[in-house]
C-alpha cells in the first residue's frame, strides 16, 4: 500500500506511525471524556494514559524483538525502528497492564473501574494502528484467492508483493471497532467493577486467536502448535471467563445479603 504517508525534505512520515499515534491520541481522549462521566479526575486519566503510551510501546516491541533474538542481536539498531512495524499488542498489553497496577496502586487510583473506562479506548486505538499495519504491509496474511483479497505493490511494503493475501490488518480493524461499539454499549449496564475489561479480555482474544489463523508474517515459535499470540489470548480469554463468573457470583452474593439485611 503506501509505507509512506509524505515526505518534508529529507523527513519521511511513515503512515504506520502516524496511524499508531492517532490510535493514542484517540484512545486517550475517549478515556478522558469517559472519566468525566464516571466522576473520575480525567486530568490524572491523561496522565496515567500517557505512561501506559510508554510502556506499552516498550512492552510491544521487547516481545517482537523476543521473536527474533537472532536478527536482532546482528542488526541491535534495527530495533529502534519501530516506525516500520514490529509492535506485538499483546507484549503492549501485558506490559501496560503491570504498570498500571502499580501505578493506580501507588496513587490510590481504583483499578477495576479505571479499566473498564479505558478498555473501550484500548479497542478504538488499536483498530487505527492496525490500519498503520495495513499500509505499512505487516501483520499480513496467507495467500487468498476471495474477492476481496488484497495485492501489495508498492516496493517498500513488508508484504510479499504481487500476490492476493488475507487482509488480515482490516479484519482485526474491523473486529476492533466492533469490540468498541459493543463495549460502548455494555458500559452503560455493567454490573460491578471489572466486567467491561473483561468483556473486552474475552472478546479480543477468541477474535485475535481467529485471525491469527489466517496470518502467514513470522511471529515467533510455535507453543501447542499455536503461535504465542493465539496461545496468550486462549489463555487470557480463560481467564476472563473465569473471573467473570467469579465476579457474577460475588455480586449475586452481595445482592442477596443487602437485601436480606435491607429486610431486617
């Protein structure tokens, strides 16, 4: 497609980061409104958001870099060049996730109800990377023969080129943008603290274990003939089966009890 949106002189724009930028710069401003809403400080969102912009992007690329230690470590400045893609969501994820604990913990910031306000956000901005992902030519799929199959030309784009392939960025885009309706819906009749972020653990990683089904970039070993990013979101969506149901139980519990104390 066109790994380069324009060019100033000898300063190049490159679309994948501009479209990964304008995810952050969206994602933090829904979670800024959202926070107003909830009666949350929304200047202490930002902030908080501006952190997790930081470690997510260092936690995306340490995985990526995790996936090929030998490129790397012959090519250590290659690293640093994440304009051209090599961003693992998941590796962002897990990493924005650990500092956030910390850091709500530390300015007594109440976790749970911070993440469902942000959990929409994480979908909106992550559908518009993966647009950057698509124009840049990475995170592309195996070879298709549909009709709506998409052929990379352009001589700079990490796809293979001249072939009809899945179009893989688009659907995860899509799915993204539907996780964030129904996300934006679900939000407003939530019942306890946590459901929403969830709902959104849940969600995002049956979907992304779908398409990765369909992908054909390298992304690492293989874990039960499963790559790490289906094998991460199995499990994380597990888990938020589990403590969803857990969470349901707590809340019917604390129902009954108010309303038997509520009678007496």
């Amino acid at each position: 497609m066109y790994p380069t949106l324009f060019k100033l002189g000898p300063l190049a724009i490159h679309t994948y980061g501009f479209f990964v930028a304008m995810g952050f710069l969206t994602g933090i401003l829904l979670a800024k409104k959202e926070a107003a809403r909830v009666g949350e400080d929304p200047e202490k969102i930002v902030d908080l958001c501006f952190y997790i912009l930081i470690f997510s992007v260092l936690g995306a690329r340490i995985f990526y870099v995790l996936t090929m230690p030998g490129y790397f470590f012959s090519k250590p400045l290659e690293i640093f060049k994440i304009w051209e893609g090599g961003l693992v969501f998941y590796g962002g994820f897990i990493s924005a996730v650990i500092f956030g604990v910390i850091y709500m913990k530390k300015h007594g910031m109440p976790f749970w109800k911070i993440a469902d306000l942000i959990s929409p956000s994480l979908a909106i901005g992550h559908a518009l990377g993966r647009i950057g992902c698509f124009f840049a030519g990475c995170c592309y799929g195996r070879t298709c023969e549909l009709p709506w199959s998409i052929t990379f030309h352009h001589p700079e784009s990490l796809a293979p080129l001249g072939i009809g392939l899945h179009p893989t960025q688009l659907y995860e885009a899509f799915s993204n943008v539907m996780i964030f309706c129904i996300l934006r819906i679900f939000r407003l009749r939530k019942r306890f603290e946590g459901e929403v972020f969830w709902l959104y653990v849940l969600m995002y990683g049956i979907i992304r274990s779908i398409i990765e089904a369909f992908r054909e970039d390298f992304r690492g070993g293989f874990i039960f003939s499963l790559s790490p990013s289906q094998f991460i979101g199995l499990c994380l969506s597990l888990i938020a089966i589990i403590m969803l149901i857990i969470s349901k139980k707590t809340e019917l519990r604390i129902e009954k009890r108010s309303r038997v104390y509520g009678r007496n």
